[in-house]
C-alpha cells in the first residue's frame, strides 16, 4: 500500500486464456468476443518488492449466449433463409416453363412436321412407280420402276430406325453393349458392305490404321455411326477413305474423308442437329448424324467434321480406349 503504482497484477481467464497476463499500476482487465460458457477469473498480485500473494481471488462468470445466437434464432435464420431460395427457384422455374412449354410445343410441331415430310416422299415415289410398274410391259422400264421402289423403301424403313433410337435416346434406353472387337476387322467388314452398296464408280479404300487393335466398345453402335458417316459421303462423291489412328495413349480417332463438295463453315456446327439437310434432293432423313453424334457421346468420346468447300470433308470421332 506504500507504493500503489509499483504493484503488479496477474490475471486469467481460465477456459479462455492460455496464460497468465501480468499490468502493473492498471489493474483492468478487457475481454471481448468471449464465447458463451461458464469461466473462472483469477486475480494474484505482487508488492513493489515483486512478492507475489500466494493465494488468488476467484470469480465465477458466465457468459450467455445472445438471443440472437441461440438455438431457435438459427433454426428461425435457416427456415427463412430456405424459404426465400425456394421462393426464388419457383419463381424461377415459372418464368422457365412459361417460355420452355411454348419452345417444347414448337419442337413438337417442328419435329412432327418434319417426320410427316420425310414417310411422305418416299411413300409417294413408292405409291407412284408400284402402279407405273404394273401399267407398263417394258420389262427394263419395269426393272428400274422397281428399283426406285426398293430404294425408297430402304429409305422408309432407314426414317422408322432411325425414329426408334431417337426416341430410345430421348428416354434413355439406348442400349449399349460392351465387347471385346477387332477395329481392323470391323473397319475391313464397313469398307466391304459399303462397297457392295455403292455405285460402281465410287472408291471407298480402308485408309490409315493400325497393325493391330482390340478394345471394349458397342461393336454395332461402332458400326451404326462409321456406315453412316460412308452412306452420306457416297451421296456426293466417288472416293472415299475410311481410317483410324491413335490420338493418344487413352483414345482413338476414327474418320471418313471424302472428295465431295464439303460443307459451308456455318453449315458445320448445325449438321449434327436433327433434320438438318444440305441438299433437300438427296434422298436422307436428317436424323442419322443426330444419332451419331447421342451415340458417340455416351461412348465417353467427341464428334466433328473439318471440311472446306469444293475440296471435301472428313468426319471423325473420338474413343476412349478400354
């Protein structure tokens, strides 16, 4: 008591300090941001001689929570906070149905209209040329009445497959099989059976590949885009180069180059959407590289073409390789 501003004070804050904290001559103590629980604070102090007490002052303290921090007050912040996102994503989603429905609806009369165009032609040409055929005697006018028929009844029944696994696709049904196959032997079979079907000026060549290759893969999904790439480059061109190579160590790339007039760099991004046609008096349904395109990205792969007008074009896709 001689000397008050020489006294030293210790004080902590047991739950909350580490350590002691020594003043001297300014016995406060401020605490801030202390979470809520029950302390013990201590207090000790030391003469001028540096003689500290041996016995210190003690003092429970308990700390409350904040009303807005308590339990109920988190549930209550929760509840409006949930409330408001979900008042948001269904305000939302009424502005997207509003617009999507009227989108949907008229994809539906597009797409429906387009199909009605499409059973429509080759009906016709069938219809026509079965009743020319039986009018006429001429057996070689007879023989390609025919032959018009069954080409567009092959169209025909391409449209209603080509419907089926759009709407597999849609619903997600498309199946898929995995298999141990030969690429070579499959390319040499595409290259075979095309060459059967074609014209006899064109030329389809298996180009580029491997010495030997075996993978995991749909065989018929393979074989339904790669035929598909070499029936639209038969429509415009008389040489034709089916190949494969090894991009990396994990895909393969497959294509078919053609000589044909190639395609309009605008036009290169819209062919891989349904009925799209660049030439409406070539006999398709504008739904097979749609297909393609559904096909090979459930593969885990990616589809394109690079193609530069009057000089050709060569579709591709990749595959992983498992």
């Amino acid at each position: 008591y001689v000397s008050p501003p020489d006294n030293l004070y210790a004080y902590k804050l047991e739950g909350f300090d580490r350590d002691w904290t020594t003043v001297q001559g300014y016995p406060h103590a401020h605490y801030m941001n202390i979470p809520s629980g029950k302390y013990r604070f201590r207090v000790r102090a030391a003469n001028s001689d540096g003689v500290w007490n041996d016995r210190s002052a003690e003092v429970e303290i308990v700390v409350r929570r904040p009303f807005f921090s308590s339990v109920a007050m988190l549930v209550l912040y929760t509840a409006l906070l949930l409330a408001g996102i979900w008042f948001w994503v269904r305000r939302f989603r009424s502005r997207v149905k509003a617009r999507s429905e009227k989108k949907f609806l008229e994809d539906k009369i597009n797409f429906f209209t387009n199909i009605a165009h499409e059973i429509r032609t080759p009906l016709n040409a069938i219809v026509g040329f079965s009743s020319l055929m039986v009018d006429t005697e001429d057996m070689e006018e007879r023989r390609q009445y025919m032959d018009i028929v069954e080409e567009n009844n092959d169209l025909l029944l391409q449209l209603i497959s080509d419907i089926l696994d759009l709407s597999k696709i849609e619903a997600g049904t498309f199946d898929f099989t995995e298999r141990e196959l030969d690429v070579n032997l499959l390319c040499e079979d595409i290259v075979l059976a095309m060459r059967m079907k074609a014209r006899p000026n064109v030329e389809i060549l298996f180009d580029r590949h491997l010495p030997e290759c075996r993978i995991m893969s749909d065989r018929n999904r393979l074989h339904q885009v790669i035929s598909n790439f070499v029936n639209n480059a038969i429509k415009f061109t008389e040489d034709i180069r089916v190949g494969y190579d090894q991009l990396d160590e994990a895909h393969l790339r497959f294509y078919v180059a053609d000589t044909g007039i190639g395609i309009e760099p605008e036009m290169q991004n819209e062919i891989f959407e349904r009925f799209v046609k660049l030439n409406s008096f070539v006999h398709g349904t504008g739904l097979g590289l749609s297909i393609c395109r559904s096909i090979v990205e459930q593969l885990g792969g990616e589809i394109g073409v690079d193609s530069e007008p009057e000089k050709g074009s060569c579709f591709w896709f990749t595959l992983p390789i498992k």
